[in-house]
C-alpha cells in the first residue's frame, strides 16, 4: 500500500459548486443525447460572468 492516503481520504469531498451554473434551471433536453438546455436568461448570466472573470 502506498504511503500517501490524500487520495483515498478526500473522496467524498465535492470540489465544484454547482448552484449558479447556467444548467441548473433546465428547460429542455436533447431527445437522443439528454443534454440540458438551459433558459436564455442563464446563459446571457453565464456569459456576463465568463466576461467579466477573464484574465
């Protein structure tokens, strides 16, 4: 067994917070591949926020 046991304690650990992404209010999927399509409204505030946390 290796030394390092990070990995195995920090499993259950959520990384990424998905409350304010633009697919969490759905309003349709594809029918064959089930990819959610957001509403216009958040995908015009998922923009305005890649544009305005740009490097």
């Amino acid at each position: 067994m290796a030394e390092n046991k990070f990995k195995e304690k920090n499993m259950g650990r959520t990384i990424e917070n998905h409350q304010t992404a633009a697919w969490t209010n759905i309003e349709a999927l594809k029918p064959i591949s089930r990819v959610p399509i957001p509403n216009e409204n958040q995908v015009k505030n998922a923009k305005e926020y890649v544009d305005t946390n740009q490097k």
